[in-house]
C-alpha cells in the first residue's frame, strides 16, 4: 500500500483533485441503461477562476434539473452542501524609480508601499476585520516588485485572495479594498478584479442530499453527511442560478494541491454506484430548486 502523497502508485495515489472523480462520472453512466436525459460537462479553467467556460456552465445548468459535481468529498467521505464564495484581486503600487544607492530620496518606493497594504489587507479577514464573522479570510498571496538590485522600485503587485460564507462578506471586503488609500507620500494605488463567484447557499443541496442517502441505504451503504466546505468550485455558479446542486460526489481523499494529496481508491467503487443511483432517482423524479 502506497503512504498518503506517494505518487508512484498503490490504492491512495494523488488524483482526488480531480482526476478520479472524473474516473467515476464516466463510470457512473456506464451503468445507466439510459443516458440521453443526462449531460457531462468537463472544464479545465476551474482553478483559475473558470474565466472561458463560466458562460457555458450557467447554460447548461439553466437547461439542467439537477447539477451532480464531480468535486473531491471530504477526507471523512462528507458531500458538501455549501461553499464559500472567493474573490480575486490584482492591487498595484505605484511608486518613482530612482537610484538607490545614489539618491533614494528621490524615489517612491512601491515595494514599502505594497508592506503597507500587506498589512492592511490582512486585517480585513477573520477576527481582525471590523465585523468579519469567523471564516472571512483575505489572504495576499504572489508578490512582485522591482527591476534592478540598485534602483528604487517604481512598481509592485499584490494578489489577494478572498473567500466568506455570506454575499454581504464579500461585498464589504470589495468595497474596502477599493477604498485602500496609499501610505508612502507620492505613491498611488490601482485595484483591478472583484467577485469571482457568490457563496453556495445549503438550501439548493438539502434536497439532494436526501435523496442521495436514500439511495445509499438501499446499496447497503452508509450514507453520507453533508457539510459546507470552504473552497468555492463550479457549484457556486450553478448554485446560484437557483439549479439544485450537490457537490463532493468525487473521490474519497484529501491533501488538495499538495504533495500529500490522495485519493483512497478502495472506495471508488461505492462512491461510482451512489452517483449512478442518485442520477436514477433524479431522471424518474426531479428535485424541485428554491423557487422554481
């Protein structure tokens, strides 16, 4: 048996993100007798705030009874019924280039400004921020500034990355972000980005969720939790278009993005025949969504 993380093969390699769920939806409608009421939509901008394919996975969910994602579960085989929403930001400093061993004081420097709105953006997540509920967290994250070991730094970027539970949470960190003012006399700031995706509300997931331990219980398996899970994926979207959607129907593991990451193969089985069941509960009697 391979270690949790070890790569080079056993029964817990590091596919779960999302490699083996995609195994599994694939296998999933192998063992329909009818396939020609479900679609399977596969993208590959997810990560990277799913920028190209957002626009076709909101037409095909508006088109969609029920949306079943192929996401990781928990490590404990959780499905997950809420996400954070996330927002990404670009923030600029901009400073005036000078010599920086000559004549400093002639600069601007954009790098001490970019440590200045390091901290004041770090304050605006968790239980530092004014009001933030437990769970908002706004975290800088790539930083880039100068040109030359000598030279004052006329330029920095900062990304920032937002995640919170609730539509206000994101908003009042838009809001305060655009209102970052620069510390450092001469410098200025620029912000380009916002929202990514709304958070998942658990009222679109309930529904299937009991249907999918329903279906459990007659395979003889256990059937599952459901839990918010602080990672945003696609489900945001359909989610928030009010199409009932279930998440964490993927592989069974954990470690995402790490050299740790596994999936426990053992159990890709179970996991393939309750996606199966559940898509034939759903084709012989659709869920309703929250208004529809």
């Amino acid at each position: 048996m391979a270690v949790p993380g070890d790569r080079r093969g056993g029964d817990r390699p590091g596919v779960c993100d999302m490699k083996a769920g995609i195994v599994q939806m694939l296998a999933a409608l192998g063992l329909l007798a009818d396939t020609s009421r479900v679609g399977l939509l596969l993208t590959c901008d997810e990560e990277s705030g799913s920028g190209t394919s957002r626009s076709l996975i909101e037409e095909q969910a508006r088109r969609s009874g029920a949306v079943l994602v192929g996401e990781p579960s928990t490590p404990e085989g959780h499905l997950k019924v809420a996400r954070k929403g996330g927002s990404v930001y670009r923030l600029t400093a901009h400073g005036r280039a000078a010599h920086a061993g000559v004549e400093p004081h002639r600069g601007v420097n954009a790098t001490v400004e970019a440590a200045h709105q390091v901290l004041a953006l770090a304050a605006l997540g968790g239980a530092s921020g004014a009001g933030a509920p437990a769970g908002t967290t706004v975290t800088p994250t790539l930083l880039a500034a100068g040109t030359t070991t000598n030279t004052v730094p006329e330029s920095a970027s900062l990304a920032v990355d937002v995640r919170a539970w609730t539509r206000a949470e994101l908003d009042r960190v838009d809001a305060a972000i655009r209102a970052l003012a620069p510390r450092t006399p001469g410098a200025t700031l620029s912000v380009d980005g916002g929202v990514n995706r709304y958070p998942m509300s658990p009222d679109v997931a309930l529904p299937l969720l009991e249907l999918a331990q329903a279906a459990a219980k007659d395979l003889g398996l256990t059937p599952p939790d459901g839990v918010p899970a602080p990672g945003a994926s696609d489900a945001n979207f359909t989610a928030a278009l009010g199409v009932p959607t279930l998440d964490g129907l993927g592989g069974v593991g954990g470690g995402a993005h790490a050299r740790g990451e596994y999936v426990d193969v053992g159990l890709m089985p179970d996991r393939t025949a309750l996606l199966a069941a559940l898509i034939e509960r759903l084709l012989a009697e659709p869920v309703p969504g929250p208004g529809r």
